[in-house]
C-alpha cells in the first residue's frame, strides 16, 4: 500500500517503481502498439499518438476537441481519431505547464507556459505567461510575464470565471521547489496575487464548493513546529482565509475535493488513520472536517483510497491502490452518511493499483484504470450502484498515467507510459477505448435559406464528426436524391440529415432543418388590379381573380379556409380599376390552366355588398396572403357615390 509520504515522492519514480516490480519480463519488449481485445471483450482500444517524453493533461474544449500539450506544442485530437498539432511554442517561451490547462467560460483553451532553457550550459527557469488558444487555433498571450520570480505550476477555473493557478517561488535565482502562492488572473489578464500559503507550500489540490468559493488544502509539513497545513478558502473577490489548520496526520495530504450533491466537499487522505490506510473526510464551507471512515480494516476494504467521485445516485465512488481481500486494491461505494461498501476487490492480474479516480460518462457508468494487471491494465467501468467490471486494454509493459476523460464522441482518453529502448526512460503515448460500436457523432447541418418555386435543384451539405457519410430524406414541398434537393411546391420543405453508424460508432442523432418555398407571386392578373387601385364590379357577379406563381405549382395552391372578406372603407382618392370583361357564373372555386401556368379563383360575389367597399384577401400554402379591395355597385341603377373622407 502506499505510505502517507506518497504523494511527496515525484510521480515519474513511483510509475517506474511499479512497472519495475510488477512487469519485470516486459522490460526487453519493443513497445507494442494496442490491438484488438478478444472477442468477450466488449471495450476496444486505440493508440492515437505517440507522445515521446511528455504526460499531457487532457481537457475537451467548446469545439468538441479534445485538446492537451507536447512540451511546446499545443494539439488537438477530432472526435474522429484524428491527431493535430495546432500551435508551437518557441523554445524561449518555455513549455506549457502540466495540470494547466484549463477550459474558459469561453470554450476557448487558457494555459501557463514556463520551465527552463538551458544558456551557457545552466538550466534557467522561463518566467511563465499566462495564454488563450481560441477555438481556431490562435493563440495570445494575455499575462506575457508573471512576476519573474514565480514558476508556474498547476491552474484551475473559478465559479465567476477567472482562473487560480498555483506558483513555485523562485528566489535568490534558485527554484525553492515547495515554496508556494497563488495568483488569481481574469481570462482578460488582469493579473493579482491573492496568497494564502505561508511556509513551504503549494496549494493542491483546488475545488469549486457548494458557496462558489475556491477551497485548497496546504501541505505545509514541518514536524519539528508541529506543523501539518491546512485548508485554505479563497472568495470570488480572491480573499484568502485559512477556514482549517489540519490537526493530524488523519486529515492531512489530501489526494482532492469531491463536490457531493449534499454541498459538502469530500477528500481522501491516502495515509491517514491508525492503519496509516487512509482516511475519507467531509468539508462545509465553515471549515468544519468531519471524518467519515478509516480504513483500519485495510486487509477487506483497501488502502490508500483515490480521489471520489459522485455517481448518478448521489453517492461517492473510489478504488484503493492495494491490499484488500485480493491484495490489488478495491471498489468501494460511500453513502453521505460515511457507510462504506466494498463492492469488489482486485488481485494482481486484474486491474489492481488505482492511483487516479473514476470519471463519470454521459450514460451515468463510472469508469477508471488500474495500473497493472497480466496480461495487460484495465479499464474499471462500474454501473452504478454496484455492478464492476474490468476489461485488459492496455498492453503488457504499459501503464495509464493520469485518470480518464470523457471526449466528445464518448471514447474515453488516456496517456499512458511504457519503457523505451533507454532503460531509464519512459515514452508516453495517448489512447482512446470505448465500447464497441458505441462511439458517439454528431452532424453539423447548417440551417437552409428559403427557396422560391422555380429555382433550380440545389446540394446540400452536411458532415458527421466521425467523417462517415451523411444521407438526407425529405418532406413536405420537396423531394432529395443523393444530396441534390427539388422543389415540389410552395409551403414548408423539411431535410432531415442521419448517419447510422458502423461497427465503431452508434448513430448519431438526426438533425433536421426545414425552410419555405415561397411562390413567385408578382401581383393578380386582370381583369382585377393590386392595391393601392381600387377594383368596381356590380355586386352578386362572380369575379375571376387571376394570378401565376411563377411555376406550375399543382392544383392544391390555397391554403386551408385561405379566402377572407373584409369591409373595408372606401377611399375616393384612389385610382379606380372597372372590372371589365364578361363574368363567370358559378360558385367559389379554384381552376388551374397548366398549360399557360396560371389559376383563377372563381369569387362569387354577393348582392349585398352594394353601395361597400370590400377587401378579399386569399392566402396560398406558401404562408403568403395576398390582397385586393373592390367597390361594389348597385347590379342596376346610378353608380354608387362616394364620399372623400377627410
């Protein structure tokens, strides 16, 4: 198991120590790239790049990438596989921070770059800067220069949006590796030392509580004054306030801050307890710790307990890096009420040695990584609330360095190491699995213009994240073959875009966007005349209301109960229009003459309507109404007078 001190010991040694005992034989093997599981096994594997010496943080960004950092180069990889490098960093400008990488309220990517460089045979620390990679690969450099006697070291984002990032002091031209303090920066730059440490410290892990506040712990260890750090408490305006000064050895070093739905923050000391087993601890944002659980009875329940994290039924979820009833290391289940569940125990051939937590996938199942095994480390996935499986994705000789993440296109991310050829060396590569044939996509299908009837066929456009082929199905007043659309007719033209998936990835789900097919309607035919004109007919004749919609459009044009008739008041000023010609008997109705491409509504008028003014107005499928005003005379007798109306 892991002593209390483990979290001190730099992290590259304790990966060495492990793969040194626990796969001695692979370390004469070539690295050998991820290949297909068996066929039981449901979880598939892919090497996505190799990383030479560099162990990325990873982080997924607005854009759906999943973004992290290669010594000075910044990269992307697409929710198709696909690797790339989007910006490089010159050597002066040092190389981009590990645990800084940070994803802005903006979507966009924010960093800290520093290090060293070496001159005239000195390595001499780069003084960090703090950066923004947009969205389109452009990157700028809001805090050029933080104060030149600080390293950057790890950076996290606020509740209102700026960001904390953690420093090293340099003093006196030398790196004092433990000194610590904090520095609060606006994704704008402005730039503040906000403090809160005293002594050797650096503040880690940090975690957003239920108050919007920054809560930190201090491991400021100094036995000979009885000192063990604390919890430190930063408000939105970067306040800082030690709200808990650690009291033992049970509530110091904690692994990191779990936020649980009861607002509480949950950490795990991996050395805490009479055991030196660990401890599992609750924090509210008075600064009252309350211990949950020891791990005393290390030989059932574990030892050094990993970081929690909140499953879909509310409760925490952690593994233990050893012991148990197996010897590899546990899953456990803790109630808010402290009660612990083991729900399975690992052994030294499956997925044993967890040192990172689970991650939470979209579908709610918790997933994780042991890091050894025979005949490779698995992946942990754990249906809530209690079902554990694990699955040898890894290769022999290779070991998941830092825990997961969730892409866009649900394949879960990873870096993992292995020996080089140099027996003191380690590569690093990066790697996705996921269940197969479960890999999300999405279709991006921008929204179409409206048409009008008459226009010639069109392509569409449209892509999956996948980069399989999407196909289109139509509705309404359109038809599509292939990708080419048609117009049918006026009204509403629905295309809806779908890609079913293959062995790798699951459909994606549809996305339709419709638009209106408008007529080319240039104005009524005569004998009848537009508005501002109006139109004299003698009352009770059946008026033929001419008009073309610029292509043959069917018989079915008007809309459901599209012929409305108004008073209106007649207007003496305006231009006069006789309805001449002769008249149609019949009733109301609409004849279409394909030939010449034109309609006429039949419009029987009534007797009644002498001696008013009346407007008619019909309304095509399209949603366009059109309208014309009539002056209806006596059938017999003097024409109708008009008053101008003032």
């Amino acid at each position: 198991m892991r002593s209390s001190h483990l979290r001190h010991v730099p992290l590259e040694a304790l990966r060495v120590a492990v793969f040194m005992t626990v796969t001695q034989s692979a370390l004469l093997l070539p690295a050998i790239g991820i290949a297909e599981p068996p066929p039981e096994t449901p979880m598939v594997a892919e090497r996505v790049q190799e990383l030479g010496d560099f162990s990325p943080t990873l982080v997924v960004a607005g854009d759906g990438n999943v973004y992290g950092s290669m010594g000075r180069q910044l990269f992307k990889v697409d929710p198709a596989g696909r690797f790339h490098t989007v910006h490089s960093f010159a050597a002066a400008e040092g190389s981009v921070q590990l645990d800084a990488l940070v994803i802005g309220n903006d979507g966009a990517v924010y960093g800290l770059t520093g290090g060293f460089q070496l001159v005239g045979g000195y390595s001499l620390p780069i003084d960090p800067a703090f950066f923004r990679l947009d969205l389109q690969g452009n990157v700028t450099k809001t805090v050029p220069h933080l104060p030149s006697y600080r390293l950057g070291f790890k950076m996290v984002k606020s509740s209102d949006g700026a960001f904390y990032a953690s420093l090293r002091v340099r003093l006196a031209g030398e790196i004092k590796v433990f000194d610590g303090d904090v520095a609060r920066i606006t994704s704008s730059g402005a730039f503040t030392l906000v403090g809160g440490n005293r002594g050797e410290a650096i503040p880690e892990p940090m975690a957003i509580g239920s108050d919007g506040a920054l809560y930190g712990s201090r491991d400021d260890t100094n036995y000979f004054f009885n000192e063990l750090g604390g919890i430190i408490r930063w408000d939105v305006s970067g306040q800082a306030t030690e709200i808990h000064p650690f009291a033992n050895r049970d509530e110091a070093f904690p692994e990191g801050f779990t936020l649980a739905p009861d607002g509480l923050l949950y950490s795990t000391s991996p050395g805490g307890g009479t055991q030196g087993a660990g401890t599992i601890h609750a924090l509210d944002t008075n600064g009252n710790l309350t211990l949950l659980h020891s791990f005393d009875n290390y030989t059932t329940e574990g030892a050094s307990p990993t970081t929690l994290t909140v499953g879909s039924d509310g409760a925490l979820y952690g593994m233990t890096y050893g012991q148990g009833s197996n010897g590899g290391g546990t899953v456990f289940r803790l109630s808010t009420n402290g009660a612990l569940s083991t729900l399975f125990s690992f052994n030294s051939n499956v997925g044993g040695g967890a040192l990172y937590p689970f991650v939470a996938a979209r579908s709610g199942v918790l997933y994780g990584t042991g890091t050894y095994g025979t005949p490779a480390a698995s992946v942990v996935r754990l249906t809530v609330p209690s079902t554990v499986e694990t699955f040898p994705i890894l290769p022999q000789g290779t070991w998941p360095v830092g825990p997961l993440l969730q892409g866009s296109d649900c394949a879960l991310y990873g870096v993992a190491g292995e020996q080089s050829v140099n027996p003191y060396k380690i590569q690093y590569f990066l790697y996705r699995t996921f269940d197969s044939g479960q890999l999300c996509q999405r279709i991006d299908f921008a929204a179409l213009p409206d048409r009008t009837l008459g226009e010639p066929p069109f392509e569409l456009g449209a892509s999956s994240s996948s980069t399989l082929p999407v196909s289109f199905s139509a509705s309404g007043s359109c038809t599509v073959k292939d990708e080419q659309v048609t117009l049918a007719g006026g009204g509403v033209c629905t295309i809806t875009a779908s890609q079913p998936g293959d062995g790798r990835f699951g459909p994606a789900d549809e996305v339709s966007q419709s638009f209106d097919v408008r007529f080319d309607f240039s104005g009524f035919l005569p004998p009848v005349t537009d508005p501002p004109a109006v139109n004299r007919v003698k009352a009770g004749r059946t008026v033929p209301i001419r008009f073309r919609l610029g292509g043959d459009a069917g018989r079915d044009v008007l809309a459901a109960g599209s012929r409305r008739v108004r008073p209106v008041d007649c207007n003496a000023s305006a231009p006069v229009n006789d309805v001449a010609g002769g008249f149609w008997a019949g009733s109301n109705g609409l004849m279409h003459f394909p030939g010449t491409r034109t309609y006429t509504y039949l419009w029987k008028t009534e007797k009644s309507w002498a001696g008013t003014c009346q407007e008619l107005s019909l309304e095509l499928v399209d949603g366009s109404v059109h309208r014309a005003v009539f002056r209806f005379e006596r059938p017999h007798g003097p024409a109708l007078k008009v008053e101008a109306k003032h």
